[in-house]
C-alpha cells in the first residue's frame, strides 16, 4: 500500500495547482495524474498497459509505476473499498463501450441489451432504498446502578462495606497528586459521595 502521506497529498492535489505541492511529491504527483487521467480515459486498459504508459512517459522503472498504479486504483475508486469499486467503474465502461459499438453497427437488438445489462448492473431495476429516519430514533435512558438484580445475580447486601475495606486496603499504594481544577456549578450532586462508594 502507499505512504497515507502520499495518498493524501496525490488526493488533495489531484486537480489543483502544483505551487502548494511539497517539492518531494511533486514528481509522483505528476506521475499518478498522468496515470489517472489516461486510465479514465481508457478503463479497459491494463495495469501492463498503463504501466507502460507511466514507464514510457516520465522515464521510470516498471517497481515505480506499479507503486503509482497502486495509487491511481484508489484515486479511481473508493478509498474505504478500491478494489469493488475499481471494477464496477471498469464495468460500466466496457457495458457502455459495448451500447457505442452496437450503435455503430446499427444493431438495436445489442444497444437494448447493452442498456438493460448497464440499467440492471447499476440496479435501476430496484426501487430506491428508503432513507433511515435517524432524526427519529430515540437514544436508550439508561440509569446507573450498582444493583446486579436485573443481570439476573444476586445482591450482595455488605458491597458497600467490601468497596470501603478494598479502599482501604490499597489507598496506601495509591499516590494522591494535587491537581489544579475548576469548581464547576452545582447540580445537586454534591454531597453525595455516600452514595458513590
């Protein structure tokens, strides 16, 4: 996989100006926009083909253009899942290369094929998914407790007793720092360390 650095600067830069673009990038980036732009161009092409192409037109080994190719993909598709997205891109292309040269040929009966096989793979077939009413969702209130009762185990009667003795135990091993704080506003929690332990 490429550097994040260098997928991040090839994605930020992708269409803009090199004069913001580190000096170290600035011959990769070249590179992958030639990639990327003749492999858009042609998405039938192969990786041989476009790393002939790189190797060809900016005069570097064929390890270099495969790092670029492994960029290029990313670009092309989706970056969470290049490798799906890459190829349904490569699909539309061929199925939509295929309705150009049915229609050259005047061949009806292969542009309606070649249109329901690209209507069908895009699923327009199907109706649109309905979107998810998340402004409806109401979060779960859940109130803290220290009662097991509801996890189905007991309840043991003297925890509070075994928490106090437990403190004391290992307070002595505890080093109390002195730490600057802010007094807060009260909300009627004070007072309530009773209850806490």
């Amino acid at each position: 996989m490429p550097r994040p650095a260098t997928l991040d600067v090839c994605t930020k830069y992708l269409y803009e100006d090199m004069v913001n673009v580190p000096e170290a990038y600035r011959d990769r980036l070249s590179r992958v926009r030639g990639g990327f732009t003749f492999w858009h161009e042609f998405p039938t092409k192969t990786r041989t083909q476009i790393r002939d192409h790189i190797t060809a037109r900016f005069g570097v080994v064929k390890s270099t253009a495969y790092e670029d190719i492994q960029v290029i993909e990313i670009l092309l598709g989706n970056i969470k899942n290049p490798a799906k997205d890459w190829i349904r891109f490569k699909v539309n292309a061929m199925l939509e290369d295929a309705y150009r040269l049915a229609e050259a040929q005047e061949d009806p009966k292969a542009m309606a094929l070649a249109a329901a096989h690209l209507g069908k793979y895009n699923l327009l077939d199907k109706p649109e998914a309905e979107p998810m009413p998340f402004d409806q969702i109401v979060p779960q209130n859940f109130d803290p407790s220290d009662d097991p009762t509801p996890l189905g185990m007991k309840k043991d009667p003297d925890i509070r007793a075994k928490k106090r003795k437990m403190l004391e135990k290992y307070m002595n091993e505890i080093e109390i720092i002195d730490v600057p704080y802010e007094e807060m506003i009260n909300d009627g929690s004070e007072g309530n360390e009773e209850n806490i332990l």
